[in-house]
C-alpha cells in the first residue's frame, strides 16, 4: 500500500492522555514518546487486489511497531509485519516476515496556537532483514517532514510530506497527507485522512483511509480503519484493526 496525505490518527482526547499512538491510520502524529517509555503497537490487516485479471491477497498476520524515547525530543523506532501473500492467477504464494524497519522520530517545534507543531521522522528498511520475497535490493530510506495543529477541543489537523525510496529504483516516491482527527468522547476518536503517491513517470495512487480509535485505558488504545485506492476503487480493499499499549 502506498501513501500520499497523511496524518496523525490521534484524536485530541488522546493528546491530555498518558498514551499517544502512531495507529490506526496510514499518517504518523508528531507526538514523540517520553524519555525512557516503552510503548507497542500492533495490528492486523488485510488486503486484497485485482488488476488484469490476477486476484493478490495480502493477510498482514502481524504488524508491529516498538518506540522508545531515547531522549526528551527524540525516540527510536523498531518495525516489522509477518505477512502471507497469494496470486491466484498463478497459485503462488509466501509466507515470510518483512525486512526490519530502523527510524527515529525527531521534535522539532512544540507548536503554538497559530504555529504547527513540527517534527522529522526518518525510517531506512534493511534489504536482507527478512524474507527473500519481501526484501529490497538496496536500503530503502524515507525522510517525512510531520505537521499538527489543533484547530478546536474536538478537532485536530495532521499534515505529512516527505519522500520514500522502495529499495529498487533510485526514483523517490514523493508521499504527501492530510489527516482530521475528532474527539466524539473522552474515550473515542475518530479519523479521516487523504495520502498521495507522486512517482516520476507514473500515475498518482490517491486514497482515502477512515477509522475509529477507543482508549480502553490511560495506556491501552484500540483500534479499526479501513482504506479506499481511489486509482482501483473496484478492485481493491483494505482493512484493519489493532492495539497500542504504553508498557512502562
């Protein structure tokens, strides 16, 4: 799945609470975990696929993301998703884990009122950190520029560009997003966000991702999001759902 206007799915009830997650939602928050917390995020998904008469399934049997705050601005970020895809054209399919994601997230400016708040979230996926089959040729970085602002105490914008090599061709993928979160409760949150995919000699892929997010506890966060690929809005379909939790 690609991306191209993202934002934060944390609603601003979440912001007074102890947790603040990076799911659901294909857009990251730019809010940086405390110094020396722990926090998981996991989920499940499914998509499925069809162009030119070949039927692709991917079942995301476990996609998880580990934060640390390594300082009072910036935290270290750890991911990977243990994956089953099938063509059913030809019968094929694979099981496997997908290369290791290394990145940080950075703080850039808290915002003010009128100001955004800023932060610089960088990723590089390791080429041989995972199964053949889902692993690039070379390291694929990315480098996001992230953007909050709270517009009232119900809602809140998110705002994401920045660019993604996929580990094949020296081409970026320029990714851009726009992401409103509203507070429905204290407890339950929901989301509406647009992301893009600009390459270089291609067609851009525009979707539409919308879910909900319920604090079960101070720490505890679930969630569900389902996707919309505005290029293969007949032919392709995506959901979700997941859990975040700030373990110490």
């Amino acid at each position: 799945m690609v991306l191209c206007i993202l934002i934060g799915a944390v609603c601003f009830a979440q912001e007074e609470q102890t947790i603040s997650a990076d799911r659901p939602g294909m857009s990251t928050g730019t809010d940086v975990m405390p110094l020396h917390k722990v926090q998981w995020e996991t989920g499940v998904a499914f998509d499925w696929e069809h162009r030119g008469g070949a039927k692709q399934e991917t079942f995301t049997i476990n996609n998880t993301l580990f934060r640390y705050g390594l300082t009072n601005f910036a935290e270290i970020r750890l991911g990977m998703n243990f994956q089953y895809y099938r063509d059913r054209l030809f019968d094929d399919y694979v099981w496997g884990v997908t290369p290791l994601n290394f990145g940080t997230k950075i703080k850039v400016y808290e915002g003010t009122k009128y100001l955004p708040a800023v932060s610089f979230l960088a990723n590089v996926v390791a080429p041989h950190l995972g199964t053949k089959a889902f692993c690039p040729t070379h390291l694929a970085p990315s480098m996001h520029l992230l953007f909050s602002n709270t517009i009232t105490d119900w809602l809140g914008l998110g705002y994401q560009v920045g660019c993604d090599w996929d580990g094949f061709s020296p081409v970026p993928t320029t990714f851009l997003a726009v992401c409103f979160g509203f507070s429905i409760t204290d407890n339950l949150g929901a989301f509406v966000e647009s992301y893009n995919n600009f390459t270089r000699w291609q067609t851009p892929e525009c979707s539409l991702d919308f879910g909900f997010n319920w604090l079960v506890h101070r720490k505890v966060q679930l969630d569900v999001a389902a996707n919309i690929n505005f290029n293969e809005i007949k032919n392709y379909a995506n959901v979700s759902m997941g859990v975040a939790w700030l373990i110490n």
